[in-house]
C-alpha cells in the first residue's frame, strides 16, 4: 500500500483536520489526524491494518508471539493488525500514570511487536517498550499507520510506518502568526480525566 494510498483513507473518512491543535505531546500543528474517524469503519480499518501486517511479516523480524498496543488509540489497529497476522493481541493501559499490562501474562522473553495508530514524538511508544521489556519481553519493532515524524521519532526500537505523514508541529510560545490567530483544541484523549 503506498503512501497516498494510506492518506487517501484517512482523507474519505475525514480524518485529516485543519485547524490549530494541541497535540498529545503539547506541540501544536495546523492538522491533526483522527484516526478514530478511520477506525469508525471496519472495512477502512482492515485495509489498513492488512497492509501494516504485510509489511511487518517484509521486515523479516522473525517469529512474534504478541502484538500489544498502549490503551486507547493503539487496541484497535493492534488487534485487526494481530488478526492477520494470526497471533494474540494485548494492551497496556496506564495505572498511575505509567503503562502496565493489568489483564494479560506475558511470557519471559516472548518477541513483541507494539502496533500504534499514529507516531508522532514516539512518546507512547517508549512508554510502551519500556513497561513490555520490563516485564521481560524482547520488543522487536514499534509499527504504526502513520509516522507523523517521519523517521524522527524515537521509539527505542526500529519503527516501521505504513506511511510517512510529516506535519509541521510547534511550541506553544513559537507559533507561527496564521496559526496563533486561530483558538487552539485539544481532540486527543492524552491527559483527559
């Protein structure tokens, strides 16, 4: 699947939005992906996560025995990218503020791939990495839908992107003067009580 391919997806579901957002990281950007308008439909949903799971099996990391994704935006390309790959799928969800795997065992040393929706610091991803390898997994790749980074982030393993999606994103106090003259939103779900 190339890269317009992808984006035209999220384009026909009205998943790419302009405006002025804060994004999960604190950075601001005039366009925002919502993926949740993608994973509305099942249909766009495998067609994208089929493609993610073919490119996963190319990138020839061996055996995997997990798919896990953090909570919440992760559980849904992670589980439709697990199903065509035909191994389980998990997720972390945070307690306390950090990731932790509350409803699943996982083995010692069992190969791990984290599926993510959207990379865009590689924040989440590290999170998730660093809460799997400490319960003693061997994580072998962080794949997403979309790099918004594209190539950038730094997830602590290899990343491995359906598409690159690079979209300018700013400090709060360096915003660009078209943009601080539009009202910031906040769609993610980061940080939400």
């Amino acid at each position: 699947m190339t890269r317009d391919e992808v984006l035209q997806q999220f384009r026909e579901a009205g998943a790419i939005m302009e405006g002025h957002f804060i994004l999960s990281s604190g950075l601001r950007s005039p366009t925002f992906l919502q993926k949740a308008r993608v994973f509305m439909y099942p249909d766009r949903t495998e067609i994208l996560c089929k493609a993610l799971a073919e490119k996963i099996k190319a990138s020839d990391l061996g055996h995997i025995d997990y798919i896990i994704s953090p909570a919440m935006g992760g559980i849904i390309p992670g589980y439709e990218t697990a199903r065509h790959m035909g191994i389980p799928a998990m997720w972390v969800e945070r307690e306390g503020g950090e990731f932790r795997l509350r409803r699943f065992e996982l083995p010692k040393g069992a190969r791990v791939i984290v599926v993510e929706d959207i990379v865009s610091t590689g924040l989440s991803s590290r999170e998730t990495v660093t809460s799997l390898e400490g319960l003693g997994a061997n994580v072998l790749a962080v794949a997403c839908l979309i790099d918004r980074s594209a190539g950038e982030a730094d997830a602590g393993v290899p990343i491995i992107a359906l598409a690159d999606y690079k979209v300018p994103a700013y400090e709060a106090d360096k915003l660009p003067p078209e943009l601080a003259a539009i009202p910031p939103v906040k769609p993610g779900s980061r940080g939400l009580a």
